[in-house]
C-alpha cells in the first residue's frame, strides 16, 4: 500500500514514512492510494473474533510494510482487557432496543474512544521511526479539546525514545478532563495550556509540523517531530476497525441479519472518527447513511447541508468540548475523496486559510449529500436527551453521545430511512460529572468528588477508581502559555536553543 499527500497525488510513500512524519511537507493530509475491499465473505468471517483479530484483518491491507506477526503480537498485546476496563469489555455493543445499537468505545484507561487507537499510536510509530530514522527520538506533538491529550499522555508514557507534548485551551476542557492531564505520571511527558481554543493550539501544531527550520533544528539534536491528533494516519486506520467490528457484533447479537445495511451517528468535532465509518462503507461494509451530529458549534454540519465552509462565526463553549472546534482537520482528506483532485484541494485550502472559507463544486456536493445527513442540538436540548434516554432505558449518557441521541431523533422525524442504527458513544459520563447530573435534575453546585459520588449514587452506576483517584494526585503541569508561544516552549523543555 502507497500513501500521497491530499495536496500532491503524484508522491508515493510507504505506511512508515507517513506514520513517522504526520503531516505531509506541503500541508496536506496523507491519504492511501486505494481503499482495500473487503468481501462479504471476509466481512461475515470476522462476526466471531476477538477485538485485536478484527483489527489485525483490517490493518494489515493498510500498514503493508509491516512484519506481520510484529502486528499481530502488537494488536494482541494493545486490545487485552488488562489494557482496558476490568469489566472484560473492550468495544461493547450495546443493543439499546430494536432499532438502536449503542457503540461504547469507552471503555478504555481514560475513559474515551480516543484509547482505541492511542493505545496502539505508540507501538506503531515507535517502530515507523526505527524503520525511517533510525536511531532518532520521536517528539510526539497533540493539541487537545478534552480526550485525546490524556489518552496521548497515557499511551505514551515512559514509552523508551519518546516525548510526548500536549497543549489544551485553559477554558476549553471539562474539570476532569483538565485535572487528569496536569496530574499525568511520566519521566517523557510535558502538558501545557494555551490561552485560546482548541483551534489555536492545533492550528500552531500543523504550522510546526511543516515549519521546516524548526525540524532541522529538532534533527540537529536527533530528534523527529510527529503527532498524535487524527491527522496522523495511524490514528485514523485504527478508527475504521470500529466499525467493522460493531457491525459483527450487531449480527452476533441478533441486532440485524448479515447483509442488512445500518446507519451510523457520530457525534464530531474533528471529523476522523466518522471519517473512519465513511472510509469503512468505501471498503465494503453495509452502512447506508453516515450521520454526522453537531453541538452548537455546527460548522461541520453547515458544510454538509450547503457544501459552503465558513469559520467566520462565533466560537460557544458548551457541555460537549471535545466537539467545540471550527477547524476540522480531517475534512480535508474527506474534500479530495470527494474531488479527486489535488489541485482543487490546493486551491480549496489556500482560499481558506487567506479568508477562513470555502465552498465545494456540485458534483462534489452531490457526493457528499449522498453519503452524509447532518443536524446539530444546542444545550438544552443535549441536557433532555441525557435526562429522556435515561429516564425511558435506565442509559447513561455523556455529553456528546447525547449531542448523537438528539441529532438521530432529529434524522428519524425527517422520515428518512429505516435501517437499525449504530450510535457511536465516545466517552463516559463521569467525565462530565456536574453537566450530566444538571441534566438529570439534580443539583449541579457541589464540588468535583461531591458530584462524582453524587452521580453514581443517582444512576447506581459505579464510580471506575480512575474518579476516585484523580483528586488526590498532585499536580505536575502547571503552565500556562499565550498560543503564539508554543514552538518556544517546546524548544525551551528540550533544552534546544
């Protein structure tokens, strides 16, 4: 398998290469050259396997120019139950009712979707680095709106010949969300936050990525600079085994027949997770329509309606930050799927970065709209479908799955489609303690470890030792730092001058 950047489709380069560097030197995404097809043979294979054996199935048509038994090992290692939750469940399916499944991809050491591929980004890229630079030390670079700063931390911690940076927006995050990243353990570990929001500390991250003086410097003092946000491809392939594997579950469960197309709701920010899901349907898999569900900050969702872009809007905080951002990275790879070309993709992108906008072709609207619905839900209606789903199923929901709940009603009364549904929850609730009890009725003033207990004692639901904990380990990051200010601090940790 050949990769080529979304902005120069005539450069090959092999899955290391482009694991090792992350961003393309011209800016662009990295993108595969095709999209292996998997059989419905091959596909109803896979409805009685483990995790880590759906994933090795997948995996191994993309990652080509790795041993295959270095990825078995790996993948067997990574998606074992000691490396998840202690409740033997790895990606649940959760069979909601007869309409309705429910992908809990949370049950990992944070407690958010980002641990399915951030537990396995280390192992990987490890070995990328020793195949392309050999020798170097990898300096791992993530901006964070909430989960994938911790699962990074996690993932990477005291793993030999990294460092792994992350910047968060200092009012950006949720308490715990904050309070688990500043009390990481790690000798290689370094948090930091920025003053401004999610799409300031990434967009710095992108430009340091392609900052070629920067990576002389890095190389100087034998380092390489990678990252661990989606825009890395390592990340996004672990995310098109989801689906796979939940729609084999939903068989194996008695949820739809084998061959019954469904349709999958992902709550977005980004966009790499519901990428994964349309790179999945590209490779065969029975999935009708992606919907994509939005919180107040619905730029995705106007993109998808209008096929017009435009970041020139204000910016909300909401209960769902992991999905409060205005610059979604990996739309640019689903743009010239679309397209196909990679000069429009260049135009495209130099359009928007001089005016914060753009708008695609019809054809290439045409193809967007026959593929993805998109819809969004403001506060309060996240706090009723949180309240709803668990009053009606005694479910707990966080606060983005909720954004998806509300978003899949919105889809349903439009009378589309009847499939059986997949809704992809991506974090748990304990991660948003006060939010969710708020929503449920109950009073939302007491302190962190108050609401944690008050929450489990409100839903029975028990409290993982992961809450229990967090209040009483120390705090190690304390910095705090304006955005332009980023590649100085970076410098300045590694002691480069």
């Amino acid at each position: 398998m050949k990769y080529f950047s979304s902005r120069n489709k005539d450069e090959f380069f092999n899955s290391s290469y482009v694991i090792a560097n992350g961003i393309a030197k011209d800016g662009g995404l990295y993108i595969c050259s095709e999209f292996p097809f998997v059989s419905e043979k091959e596909i109803e294979n896979m409805v009685s396997l483990e995790y880590y054996e759906v994933a090795f199935s997948i995996l191994k048509r993309f990652l080509t120019d790795f041993d295959e038994d270095f990825l078995k090992e790996c993948l067997k290692k990574v998606y074992s139950i000691e490396r998840f939750s202690s409740d033997s469940k790895i990606a649940e399916v959760f069979k909601l009712d007869e309409d309705v499944s429910v992908l809990e991809l949370w049950h990992g050491k944070t407690f958010a979707f980002k641990d399915m591929a951030l537990q396995l980004l280390p192992h990987i890229l490890v070995k990328a680095v020793e195949k392309e630079k050999k020798g170097k030390e990898v300096l791992i670079l993530t901006a964070t709106s909430g989960d994938t700063g911790k699962a990074a931390l996690e993932g990477f911690k005291d793993v030999k010949g990294t460092k792994v940076f992350v910047f968060y927006p200092l009012s950006g995050v949720s308490k715990i969300q904050k309070m688990s990243m500043t009390t990481q353990e790690g000798e290689n570990v370094f948090v930091c936050g920025v003053n401004g929001n999610f799409d300031d500390a990434q967009t710095e991250i992108k430009n340091i990525l392609i900052d070629n003086e920067f990576k002389e410097l890095l190389d100087r003092n034998n380092i390489i600079v990678s990252s661990a946000n989606s825009i890395n491809w390592a990340r996004l392939v672990s995310q098109i085994v989801y689906y796979f594997y939940a729609y084999c579950k939903m068989v194996e469960n008695g949820s739809i027949k084998f061959g019954e197309k469904i349709n999958v709701v992902v709550p977005t920010g980004n966009f790499g997770n519901i990428l994964a899901c349309y790179y999945a349907k590209k490779m065969g898999l029975f999935v009708e329509d992606l919907i994509c569900a939005s919180n107040k900050n619905s730029v995705v969702c106007d993109f998808i309606n209008t096929g017009s872009y435009d970041k020139n809007r204000e910016f909300f905080k909401t209960m769902s930050p992991s999905m409060d951002i205005l610059v979604s990275s990996n739309l640019e790879r689903l743009i010239f799927d679309l397209c196909g070309d990679d000069r429009e993709v260049i135009k495209i992108y130099e359009e928007f970065n001089e005016t914060g906008k753009f708008k695609i072709n019809e054809e290439c609207f045409k193809r967007l709209k026959e593929n993805f619905y998109a819809n969004w839900c403001d506060e309060e209606e996240t706090k009723k479908t949180i309240c709803d789903v668990f009053n009606k199923y005694s479910y707990l929901l966080d606060t983005h799955t909720a954004v998806a709940f509300d978003v899949y009603k919105k889809y349903k009364n439009e009378n589309k489609n009847n499939f059986k549904t997949l809704i992809v929850s991506t974090a748990f609730a304990f991660k948003f303690p006060q939010d969710v009890l708020k929503a449920l009725g109950e009073n939302s003033s007491f302190s962190l470890e108050e609401s944690l207990e008050k929450l489990s004692e409100k839903t029975k639901v028990k409290m993982p030792s992961f809450f229990k904990n967090l209040s009483s380990k120390p705090v190690r990051f304390e910095k705090s730092i304006e955005k332009d200010c980023m590649k100085e601090t970076i410098l300045k940790e590694l002691e480069i001058k």
